[in-house]
C-alpha cells in the first residue's frame, strides 16, 4: 500500500501523463487524443482515490476506539484489500479492529463502516 507520499507521487505522475499527451510534438487527431485522455482521467482518479484512502489510514491510529451497531471495538491492526471505485479498483491498507475485551472475536473493518454510514445519512 502506498504511503502519502508514494500516492500523491503517482498523482503527479498521472497528471504530468495527461499534460504529455496535448504536448506531443507529432501531429496527432482529436479522436486519438480524446480515447488516450479518457483512460487517462480514470487513472488519474484512481490515483486521487488511492491518496484519499492513504490519508484515512493515517487517521485511524492504533488503539483508536468506535462503536459499530453498539459494541465497541479496538483499532489493531491492518490488512491490504482493494476496493473498487468509480475509476476501477483501488489497493489500500484497510485498518481491522476487534471488540474490546474479546482478542478472538472475528475482526471487523471501522473505516468501512464509517464510509458506509456516511454514504448512508448522505442519500
């Protein structure tokens, strides 16, 4: 999983891909163009989203405690899961937590479930 600055690298380098493609010093047609700028703006989105999830990790430190369904659970831990967005999949480090008090219970994933809430209240 990339770190902050690793993701916001692969932005810069998306970006400067974009830019390239309009700088070509070869005649080139607009169909041509539009095709490699429409993948292109995928990919760059799928590199602002890799950044976004880069950033949630860092806010969801160790320990950190929240409810879920009203049992509280205990950030310990992370695993590497890909998520898919509206520009394709995305790796990140998704944290795992486990109820407070109960090390065995199965794990659980908090920042998917604060994601989902907040899809949730939004619609």
């Amino acid at each position: 999983m990339p770190t902050i600055h690793e993701a916001r690298g692969r932005v810069q380098h998306q970006i400067q891909r974009l830019l390239a493609l309009v700088d070509w010093l070869s005649a080139q047609t607009a169909t041509e163009v539009e095709g490699s700028l429409c993948t292109g703006v995928l990919e760059l989105g799928a590199a602002v989203m890799a950044l976004f999830f880069a950033h949630q990790a860092v806010r969801w430190p160790q320990g950190l405690r929240c409810a879920q369904a009203g049992v509280e659970h205990q950030v310990q831990g992370e695993t590497s899961v890909e998520i898919g967005t509206r520009f394709g999949k995305v790796r990140v480090v998704q944290l795992t937590g486990r109820v407070v008090g109960r090390p065995r219970d199965r794990r659980d994933l908090p920042m998917a479930h604060a994601w989902t809430a907040r899809r949730q209240k939004a619609a």
